[in-house]
C-alpha cells in the first residue's frame, strides 16, 4: 500500500530546470506572439495590457494545476516535451487564421491529443485556457468563442477515447459535427440573428479534420515522445505482433501462460478501474525473456528439466535472467516504456523459493544468500503492474493444483494466498492498491476461474 507522506510546503518554483525552461518559453512565445497579434490589428494600449495579464494568470493557473495535481506528468522530460510542441504546433496555425471564421481555429487538437497521449482532466483544463485565449482574440472580447470552444474541447476530450475500436472513429466524428451545429444553433437563438450556413459548414469541418489530424498524427507523438495509446495497445495485443509469433513457436507454454495471465489482468483491472488495456498488454508481453532459453521454464518442457543437472544457484540465475532479457527485448522491439515497466516489475524483488530452499537443503552447513536468488526489481510502481505479478503469481499456482483437487473452493484459497503472501511481503507497497481492491482483484480471478471450470452437464450415453 501507498504509504503516508507528510504535506510539504508547495514551492510553485521547485522543480528541475526542463520544467522551469520550457513555462519561460511557453510564456514568452504566448505573450509576444500575442502583442503582435494585438498591436497588426490595431487594439488600443487597455486592450493590450488587459489581454496580456489575463492571459499570463492563466497560464499561471495551468501551471499551478499541473505542480499540484499532475505532478507525476511534468516530471516526465517527454510528457513535458510533448506539452510543449503539442502547445507550438497549436498555437502557431491558431494565430496565423484568428482572423477567419473562429469556427475554424483546430485548437481542439490540443485537447484530443492531450487526452489520448496524456489525461483527459488535463485536456479539459488546457482546453478551457485555450479557449479564453481564442475569446481575448478577436477584436472584443467575444463570449460566442469561449462558450463554442469550451463546449466542444470538453466534449472533445471526453469522448476521443472512444476510438480504442476503429469503427468508432466515424462515430466520434460524426457526434462532434453534430455538436458543433447544436452549438452554432444555439448561439444564433441567444444572439436572436438568422443562421448562416457557411458558420454550420464550418464547424462541421472544423469538427471532422480535428478528427482526422489527431488520429492521423498519434504514430509521430508515439514514436517521438514514447507514449503509449489506446490504440497504440490494442495493436500491441494482436496474435499477429512478430513477439506474439516467436512466443507461438518458440514458447507455446508461454504464451498459453500469457494469455490466461492476460485474461486475469484484464478483468481485475477493468474492475478496479484502472487502464485495462495497458494490464492486458503488459500481461502479453510480461514473459517474452523466456524467448532466450524456452525449454528451462516447466510450461515449455515436455519431458527432461535441464534443471535437474543443474546446481541451483545456476538454474536460479537462469529464471531471474527472463525479466532482464524481457525487457532488452522489449527495447530493441521498440514497446512502449509502460510495457517494458511491466516487464521488469511483474516479479518485483520476490524470492526463487524452490532454488533457494533446495540450495539450502544441498548445503546444510554453507550460508546461502537470499539476494542471489531474489529478482532484481524494482516493486510493482503502478496498479497494472501489481495487478500483473499477483494475476501472473495466480496462474502458476493454480496451474501446480493437482487435478484431482482442481475446484474453486480450494482455487479461491490459493488466490487469497498468494494476494496475501505478496501484500506480507511488500511488493505492493510502491502501487496504489487500496485493501478493498485487493478484495476486488480477488474476486475478479475467482470470476474469471468460474468462467474455466463451470459445471458441464453429463451428456446421455449412446445405447
């Protein structure tokens, strides 16, 4: 379990020098691009000096939002990086076309970008900055651009996450087009003006290339910024991945494993809220350092265990070995950093009992070192990472239940077992994990176990 920290004074400035650099450049590139703005259309000195301190607050209050709330994005050299440009590659066309229609200004990008790559609270609130923005940039103050894009980035925001399954792309399109006529609809009663049609075909253009633009652009910002999307792993869980293939060939255990350890995840997650799609994938990919030497794990084997000839501190150094593998291949195969995290977590610090114990019973009157035979780590740092050692830790045990004995009562008892063992032991003390939902995750396995070994009927026999 998380433990408690103490409160700490909030120090807006503390923080590494990228942070610091990159919100005086943010700030700097706003504020002049905007006095130019200002001073090519010819707004008088209040105006200018109004607009400028408004706008500067509220950049302020993002930032302040960011320290105290996202503390975990902005310590991230590539979130922060990827704030940036998303920030540049908004701000520039959005000042070079403010004196068109502002129902064509694609500042929504900003915001479906922010949500897919990063968090969807996050994008609301740049949205709602960039949307000020866009009303203190007309010639007046302009209520219509603020209510319009506030509007439609929230709406954006929240459901661009919706596109995990391509079909739903057209859907995501074609309700934000509508959303955007509504809004346009509406503004025209409350202003009581006729509707003119170019303002409706505009928004629903603006609606549909923010679409395309954004889903268009999510392989550059993953491949550039090492973030992972829905999309982004749910290509990853496909059979047809060449690491799915090897594991196929080369380690059909495995991936049988995977994939059980997969559906544990998955629903365990799912159940906790969490991001099942990344438990999912993590599980997949979780054991693909056994790739180097398949046949010294039992689920490979099927006949001789090489083990057998080997002394146990050896056979211990192999097994570690797979999470260390796992994760160079995972690098040279280019997963995404959440995905090679996983891979090194999901057995944390934990002990390789067997060896370590039969090392112990070879040399009676020797010291045997428990960290020769310990994982390297690190501990579970996320709820998708415990999520995966506990689900993978389940699926082994109940695969050793004898046959005979295999049913869910005495299933249930192991998975409470091994959540406890796991929780005694510490290695999830770095997630997130609250005790109600390791009853959760519990229940999610024993779900999933239901759904394996339900009663079957007993067919009539022939005559």
């Amino acid at each position: 379990m998380k433990k408690r920290q103490e409160k700490k004074t909030i120090n807006l400035f503390q923080g590494n020098i990228l942070q610091i650099s990159l919100a005086i450049i943010t700030l700097l590139i706003t504020v002049g691009s905007i006095i130019a703005y200002i001073l090519g259309n010819e707004y008088d000195t209040n105006g200018i000096i109004g607009t400028v301190v408004i706008l500067i607050l509220m950049f302020f209050c993002v930032y302040f939002y960011c320290y105290t709330q996202k503390k975990e994005l902005i310590d991230s050299k590539n979130t922060l990086l990827l704030l940036f440009f998303t920030y540049v590659v908004i701000f520039i066309p959005f000042i070079l076309i403010s004196n068109v229609s502002y129902y064509l200004m694609p500042i929504v990008i900003g915001a479906m970008l922010i949500a897919l790559l990063l968090d969807i609270q996050l994008a609301i609130i740049i949205n709602g900055f960039y949307a000020i923005m866009a009303s203190l940039l007309t010639l007046e103050f302009n209520w219509e651009v603020l209510v319009f894009y506030l509007v439609y980035g929230t709406i954006a925001a929240l459901i661009i996450n919706q596109t995990k399954l391509r079909r739903n792309i057209v859907w995501v399109a074609l309700t934000l087009m509508g959303v955007n006529a509504l809004l346009i609809l509406s503004i025209s009663l409350i202003n009581n003006v006729s509707v003119f049609e170019v303002d409706i075909l505009y928004g629903v253009l603006n609606a549909g290339f923010s679409v395309i633009i954004t889903l268009g652009s999510l392989p550059l910002w993953e491949a550039l910024f090492d973030v992972v999307t829905p999309l982004k792993l749910l290509e990853l869980s496909n059979s047809n991945q060449k690491l799915m293939q090897r594991l196929l060939i080369e380690a059909p255990g495995t991936l049988h494993h995977s994939q059980l350890v997969a559906n544990l995840s998955e629903t365990a997650t799912t159940d906790i809220g969490g991001d099942y799609l990344l438990a999912r994938a993590g599980a997949l990919y979780h054991d693909i350092g056994k790739l180097k030497n398949p046949n010294m794990f039992k689920e490979n084997q099927s006949g001789e265990n090489p083990h057998d000839d080997f002394e146990p501190e050896k056979s211990a150094r192999i097994i570690i070995d797979h999470v260390e593998y796992g994760v160079k291949l995972a690098k040279d195969f280019k997963l995404p950093k959440n995905i090679r995290n996983i891979i090194q977590q999901h057995q944390g610090t934990t002990l390789v009992k067997y060896f370590y114990y039969k090392a112990k019973e070879n040399n009676p009157q020797e010291l045997v070192k428990e960290e020769d035979y310990r994982y390297s780590g690190p501990i579970p740092q996320t709820n998708e990472a415990a999520v995966v050692m506990l689900a993978d830790s389940v699926e082994a045990a109940v695969r050793c239940i004898p046959q005979n004995e295999k049913n869910l009562e005495k299933i249930e008892e192991v998975i409470q077992k091994i959540i406890k063992m796991k929780l005694d032991e510490g290695q999830l003390d770095k997630s997130e994990l609250k005790i109600k939902e390791l009853t959760t995750i519990s229940n999610a396995f024993l779900k999933v176990y239901k759904g394996m070994y339900h009663e079957r009927i007993d067919y009539p026999k022939e005559a």
